[in-house]
C-alpha cells in the first residue's frame, strides 16, 4: 500500500492524456477520488480496536520521504483504522517535532488541512533506542501497554515496519520477539522492508531466523526492487476492474 499509494498511480497518469484530476479531491497526487471510495468500501465497517503502527529507522530517508507522508495521507482520508497511534523509533536523539520538520514537506499540505494534520501529528510519538539493547524495546512495550490501558484493556494490535539497512534486521526482530509481541488477543505483524538479503545465502538465513521467531502469517516481506513495476500496477488492475470486486477483497486476500 505505501509503496503503491506513492508511486503507482503517478506512473499511471503519466501515460495517459486525461488530465490532472483535482488535488482537493485526490488522496496523495494524484490519486482519484472514485479510487479512495474503492478502498474505503473494502474496508468495511469502521474499526475501532487500538492499533500501534511502528516506524524503526524513522530518522531514515524512507521513513521521511515515503512512510510518514503516506500515513498522514491516508489518515487525512480516513483510511487508518480510527484509534491508531503511529510511534517512530530510531537511534537518533529527536524529538516529535524536529522529527515532524523532517517530513512536513513531502506531506504536500493543501490550504484548509492544517488542523488535520494537527490531529494526526498529536497521533505520533518518538522513542528513541538502540535496536540491539532491549532498554529502547521495553520502553516501546511500555508505551504500547498505556495504550491498552487507556481504552478499557483492549488489547492493541501491532505493527511493526523495519524502514532499516538489512543488517540490522536480526537484531531488532529478536528485540521485538522478546519484548513487544502481543499477549494473544491481539495480533503483531512485522513488514522488513529493504532488500531482504544481499544474494540467496543471507536471503535463507534472514528467512530462517524469522522463522524461529514468527508464524509465517506475522511476516511480510517487501522488496522494493524485485517486480517493481509488476507490484505497482496490481491495485491500478483491481480497482480499475469491477470484475475483481467479489473475490480480491479483504475476506479473500490477507494483507
């Protein structure tokens, strides 16, 4: 979705000769109004269970030039579950708002969405840690057990995505396996997304280390260069074709 949301769409238009559909219509540039509706109604009915969204490696150019844009995009569209608070995590010693001054721009403000950003920005929190020491993990699980508690003991579903160099990939999910997974009425998913190895000896090795630590169905996988092209273009195929509408859905496709 991120990957998508950022990319896809704008490659579409650029091949065709419509034109540029308006910007207070549009979700990010330059996605189409008729295609927010689509996403919305496949979500269903609104959500209200607690969600945590974790950006390790938040100080990283991914993280500012793709991840945190596209979360205030779609949070300004109501297409984040409505109780989610989005916690960045890195090693860097910032705050919310020298974090905040890093992505502002990419965000693409529109005149009249200042006070929604407001209300997504007082959604975001920072945590600053080692990703090798568990001190930073435990304050993450802390953080994570105030939200539980602030909404009646509701167990908080989790989802932690590794914008970070594969190096230390290992390191944080072993962190994260001892220290932040959900206590079982809830769910804990984890995205790794960067090349996932460097050749096919450290791609079996990351993928056996996951497998000691995760079921299969907590780990997504996301290459950014492997079928790029072929990736981008699957939601302009599925939402630009209502045949696919009965069966590529949420209740068909896990996601």
């Amino acid at each position: 979705m991120l990957a998508y949301l950022d990319h896809s769409m704008r490659h579409k238009m650029s091949h065709e000769n419509s034109p540029t559909p308006d910007r207070t219509d549009s979700l990010s540039a330059p996605l189409s109004m008729e295609l927010v509706n689509y996403l919305k109604e496949s979500m269903g009915s609104i959500n209200t269970d607690p969600y945590v969204f974790v950006v390790f490696g938040a100080s990283g150019d991914l993280a500012r030039k793709k991840i945190y844009p596209t979360l205030w995009w779609l949070y300004r569209d109501s297409l984040l579950p409505n109780n989610i608070s989005i916690v960045g995590y890195a090693r860097s010693n910032l705050t919310m708002a020298s974090l905040k001054e890093k992505f502002i721009e990419r965000c693409k403000l529109h005149p009249g969405e200042e006070a929604r950003f407001d209300k997504f920005m007082s959604r975001c929190s920072y945590i600053r840690g080692k990703y090798d020491e568990s001190c930073g993990f435990i304050e993450l699980q802390h953080f994570i057990k105030g939200i539980q508690q602030s909404c009646d003991g509701t167990p908080v579903n989790r989802l932690y995505y590794l914008a970070l160099p594969p190096e230390v990939f290992e390191d944080v999910t072993l962190q994260i396996s001892e220290n932040c997974v959900d206590d079982g009425g809830s769910w804990t998913r984890i995205i790794i997304e960067k090349p996932f190895g460097f050749d096919s000896e450290s791609s079996a090795k990351l993928s056996s280390h996951l497998e000691r630590l995760f079921r299969e169905d907590q780990i997504y996988r996301i290459d950014h260069y492997l079928g790029k092209e072929m990736v981008q273009n699957l939601m302009i195929l599925r939402f630009g074709n209502r045949i696919f509408n009965p069966s590529w859905n949420r209740d068909n496709i896990a996601a």
